[in-house]
C-alpha cells in the first residue's frame, strides 16, 4: 500500500474492551489537515458524534488529530458529552493542540458509561508511538465484530506529481444505507480545501457507505472522515479534482465491499444492479429493498437461484414499474425475463452461487436511465450467533 | 370454537406441493355472503390477487366461493391468469354459480407454473366434502412453512341475538405490515353490506395484519377477506356494529399474533408498543422500525436486554424526538429512563426474556398522544434454515 505522506498513527490497548486487543487509536496529521466529514442521520447521537460536528463547526474543518476507540460507543450514558469532552481535551495537552482540533469517533456497545480515565491513560504512550507506519495496527483497532481489517489504497498521477489516497473502516453489523455507516478514515496527500472535500466525500460516500447494507440497522455513532494532509504538495488542478474524486470514490467503494463482505456471519458479498429505471432514486430504492430483504439474503446464502424473492422485493420498493417490463439475472445467467422464468440450468447456476460473490442484476426494458449498486451480504446462522449474544 | 353459521368448508390433497398434505380448499356460504377485501400493495401481483380484485367489483362484493392453494403461489407464471380463470370457472360448475362469484387465492413458490388440471381434478370430491365441520381442515391446508394452524373466533351478543366471527390464517414468512400480508379468512354470520365490511376491514387490518412483521417482506399473493353470510339473521344496529367491529378486530388481532408467534423459526412472541409519540402515525413508524430491526430480534432470541438496540432503532424511524425524553420498558422492567441505562437487575431480566412473549414498551414522555402496537417474532437460526433450502 502506497500511503499518503504526511499522516502518523498509533493504537494500543487500554482496557475498555473486555478481550486484550487494541482500543484506542489516533490519527495525526504532521501539519493540522484539512477535513470533511458525513454522520449518521440516526435522531439518537452518541456523545463523539456530537462533539465532531461541533469541533469541525468551530475550526472549520482544520484536524489536528482523530482520536477513535472501539469496545463503548459511548452513547446514552449519563457521562457521555463530559468523556469526549474531557478526552479531546487531554489529547489536545498531550499533541499541544487545541481541543477543537480534535475529532472524537466511538463504536462498540450502547448505553454502558465510558470511563474517561481508562480512554486518557495511554495518550502520552500513544503520541510517543505515532509513526508512518502504523497505519494497520490503527485498521485493527477499530474492529469490533469484524474478521479482518478493511483498508485500501490509490494513487493518481497528477501534473504537478502523485497524490495518494488510502482508507480503513470497520463493520460489520448495524450497518445501513442513507447515512454515512460505521467508522470510515480515508487520507489523502493532496492539497484541497475543506469545500472540495465536502463535495469529494458527498460524491463518494453516495456511491460507497450510502449503497451498503448488513441487516438495515443503522447505528448511533457512524462517522466518516476525508483528512487531506496537502504533503505531496499537488494542489489537483480543477480538471484533476475529478480524478481525486474518482481515487477517493474507488477507495470507499473497496471499503463498501469489504465491509458487506465481512458483514456479520457473511459467507458471500453481494452485489446487486438495477438498471432501465427512470432515476438513479428509483433504481437505488429497488437495489436497496433486494439487498434489504432476508429472504433473497438467506436464499444466496442457500445457493438458491430463488428470483421470485428478487422480483417480490423490487415489488415492494416503492417505485411503479410493470412486472413484463423485468429481466433478471444472477451471476449473469438470465433467471426472469420479462417477468416470467427463463430457461437455466439449475446445477450449474447452484455451482456458480456457491461462489464467494453473487451478483444480481436487474433491468427494466422500459424505464430509463437510472441506475445503482448496492452492496450486501448473504444472511446466515452467524449472524444470529453474534448478535444474540452480543453484550453478554 | 362457536363457527359462524352459513358456512361450509372442504380441503384435500390435490399433489400441487411435494409432501402429501392438504393443498387445495373451499370456503363455500350456503347463500352468497357479502365480502370486504385487502390485498397486497405489493407492485409485483399473482395472477389470483388480479382475478379476485376483478370478480369481487364485478361481482359488487358477492361471494359464492373462495377457492385456496397452497404449494404455488401462481405468480409471475406464463399461464398464470389462464389458470386462475380456468379454475374459477371450473368451480363455478361445480357449485352450479358464477365464476365472479368466486375468489381465488393462491400461496407457494413464485415462479414455477400451476398445473390447471391437478388443481381442478378434485372440485368434484370437494363439493362432495363439503361440511360445516371442515373449518379447521382448510385452516391446515392452507398453511405452508407454517408450524400450526392459526384460528381465532369470537362472539358478540346483541339485541336481536347472538352473531359469530371466526377466522384463519396462514404465515410465516414473506410477512410484513402496510399491506393485507398473507392468506386471512374471516367469516361472520351478521348481517352486513359490503361497504360496513369494507370499513370493518379497514379497521381491523391496520391493528392486526398491517401492524405484523416477520421479515419486513412483502408477498406479491397477500389477501385478506371478510365474508358475512347473513344465517344468524341478526342485522347489528348502527351502534352494535361497532361491537362487531371490535369482534373482527379482536379476532384478526389474535390471528395477527399468532403469525408472529409461528413467525419462521421464531421461537418468542414480541409485541412492541409505542406511546406518547405525536401522532398514530410516528407511533407506528417507531413500532415499526423496532419490530423490523434485526437487531432488537437476536438480542431477543438470546434473551439479551440490549435496550439500546431498540433506542437506535427508534431513532432511524424518521420520527423526530428528543432521546432525553424516551422511556424504554421491557418485560415491564424500566431498561432505560429519560434516553439512560435505567437500574434493574441483568439476571432476573434475561430470566424473563426467556418467556415465549416478549413485550417491549417505548414511552416519549413529551410526545403526545399518538399510540401504536407491532407483533414480531424473534430472529433465530431457523429462519436462515428455512429460508436457504426453501425452494430445494
């Protein structure tokens, strides 16, 4: 991975999860970078979340570090606005910045006090730690229910020379559509002010953490933050701010796609098309009721090619449609078309569907232009194991 | 069970499904009853919802028959209309009436094509059948992954003499609110014209089918339908029909729960009630979004008071309230009070989660009067063994 310049890490292990494994980690910029940010649009916010807009509000998007722990979403707790108050600002002490430099991210369990000392005692290990390097370690930290880390990384050739750009999120369960979605830090070296940025993370994240879904839930603390660091010293030109647009997009698309890959109890990505309908609203309604729905979710998972599920679901979608209009295919075998069974072979599409990516597709003849892509994963056994124990 | 008088009932098996049980049935008025209807909103429609809207306005809500399948839902079929037609006008032989007389409704897989001959080869041996003690027959026949059959009766006196309301229905997956949802027969032997059933209908719907969800999926085969045959002779007063307004409701309530209870591989009843919310509406998007979160429904499965599943829940609903003012109780334990982890003892909760009902109450302390409440079921592994070998 060719990671952005200008950008140290550190993560360790402070005791606020219950099994020994990295909790705390920061991000920090060498110079206060430049920010954008998207949250969760849940009417319940956790105390971090809060507290980033405000942060990001008064130093109009200036960062100077990014302080993420897992294990406490520190949400619905009686303390929670005075812990992330009280931790931005011991960060602030330990960096020499100011507090409101400071963007505070939480995932883990709601509703159980965060204690402010436990999150505070390892910052002066932790600045002593920052380096280039330790990009993954900070990966990992911020896992919960996730099997493996999620990161990727893109490099663009510009005229004035390389910029790169290089993310990490974390899954896996209480993961929705229309809301920024989990943790998500992507960096980029590039110079740009904080508008563009907004705009570049708007753009992306539609196309990335808005077009994902688990299980529909949609959590309390998601946060996704673009930091441009400007230390490759390329200021993209307004034609290459598109290419910038494009690497970040290509990025958080990579992140979408691990995280429903690793979705709780995920065996399969998958990834569902609609195309032929009239906007990219409708077309993203109908791929967002198929990759919403168990039954098509436990159907791939059972390597069923049970379309009828997929048709029932765009039928449900809220968008006008007419049935004889739809063709249906599943890993590019045609299953519908024009709203009846086509003619397949059901062994060898069950071969293809044991893969570890399905993808669904479906057109209407006769709707238009818009299109979308969603990404989801199959429903299992697993996810019921990890999510009825959850806390206990 | 008191059975509304005027009805009489057959089912046998006709090999439209694999296993050798009961698929096809008759609910057959001695006179022609008055009917009500809902149906599905889904866009994605079966050939037998189609023809049964049709007879029913051409008919003007008379009812000589209602003709069920079970085993194929005759949906998104090439031969689909042909043969809910043919079979109508085949029964209406039979019986010696009209085809818009008869109502068809069919439920199964989508997609495989219904043979018209195995399906009408048994209409003479139903009639034959059919006996005012075979109510309890259909109510198997009709069921599908079902685990038992749903019946639910009542009986209202009133003035002029006692009438009857029983009724029917079948799960469990593919079941969720804002819709008919499902097969549901309710008979009542009062008096009543079509457009009193339609109201009545209504009514009841939205408090028990339409405030149900298993999946949060919608079936393109839904159908409810009220039929009154008038043989109690008693015609309710204005004022006695809204006792039996209350009696279909009640009756359509328990069926609604019973679903629910038999919800696929369910394991607990969970009944959600929202209070103190703006409007009846916002209160039903909150229970809604509860009863719909898979999240809530594994940490029910495993006993797990995760009340803060069911505040981040409330929160994506797209109602707006202040998380200060949410009380959250469950199994009448206070979990949560003014939106923060209320005192109540872990052990003794999760012991009360084990019971086979579950009952989860959200209060806005400053919302207003607007009250709602959703039957779900728990998520457990069984819905992913059901769901991924359904077809196969």
């Amino acid at each position: 991975m060719k990671l952005p310049l200008g950008f140290r890490y550190a993560a360790t292990y402070a005791g606020i999860r219950k099994t020994k494994k990295d909790d705390v980690a920061l991000i920090v910029p060498d110079q206060p970078a430049r920010a954008a940010a998207v949250f969760t649009r849940n009417v319940v916010q956790a105390a971090p979340v809060k507290l980033a807009k405000q942060n990001l509000k008064i130093s109009k998007g200036k960062v100077t570090a990014v302080l993420i722990n897992a294990g406490n979403a520190n949400c619905a707790t009686r303390t929670g606005e005075r812990v992330a108050l009280a931790s931005c600002k011991a960060l602030a002490k330990a960096l020499k910045t100011r507090p409101e430099y400071v963007v505070p991210a939480s995932t883990g369990v709601i509703g159980v006090e965060l204690d402010a000392n436990l999150l505070t005692a390892p910052f002066p290990k932790l600045v002593e730690m920052l380096d280039a390097g330790n990009f993954q370690a900070v990966a990992e930290a911020i896992m919960t229910t996730d099997t493996r880390p999620k990161v990727a990384s893109e490099e663009v050739q510009m005229a004035a020379g390389n910029v790169r750009v290089a993310g990490m999120t974390k899954g896996s369960g209480m993961i929705h559509p229309n809301m920024a979605t989990t943790l998500g830090f992507v960096m980029t070296d590039a110079i740009a002010d904080a508008e563009d940025l907004q705009e570049i993370l708007r753009h992306a994240t539609d196309r990335s953490f808005n077009s994902l879904t688990v299980d529909g839930d949609m959590s309390t603390n998601d946060t996704v933050l673009l930091l441009a660091s400007g230390a490759s010293k390329v200021r993209p030109s307004s034609k290459e701010r598109k290419a910038l647009q494009e690497a970040v997009t290509w990025v958080m698309e990579s992140l979408a796609e691990q995280i429903a890959a690793d979705g709780e109890g995920a065996r399969k990505l998958i990834v569902v098309r609609a195309l032929g309908f009239k906007t990219r609203e409708d077309a993203r309604k109908i791929a967002r009721a198929i990759s919403n729905s168990p039954l098509v979710k436990t159907a791939v998972a059972g390597s069923d090619a049970n379309w009828g599920r997929v048709l029932a679901a765009a039928g449900y979608a809220g968008v006008d449609f007419n049935p004889d209009d739809i063709d249906i295919e599943m890993q590019r075998v045609p299953v519908c078309r024009g709203g009846l069974a086509a003619n397949y072979d059901e062994d060898e599409l069950k071969q293809k569907l044991n893969e570890s990516e399905v993808r669904i597709r479906i057109v209407n003849r006769k709707g238009g232009k818009g299109e979308a892509r969603f990404f989801t994963c199959d429903l299992t056994e697993g996810y019921i194991q990890i999510n009825g124990s959850y806390r206990t």
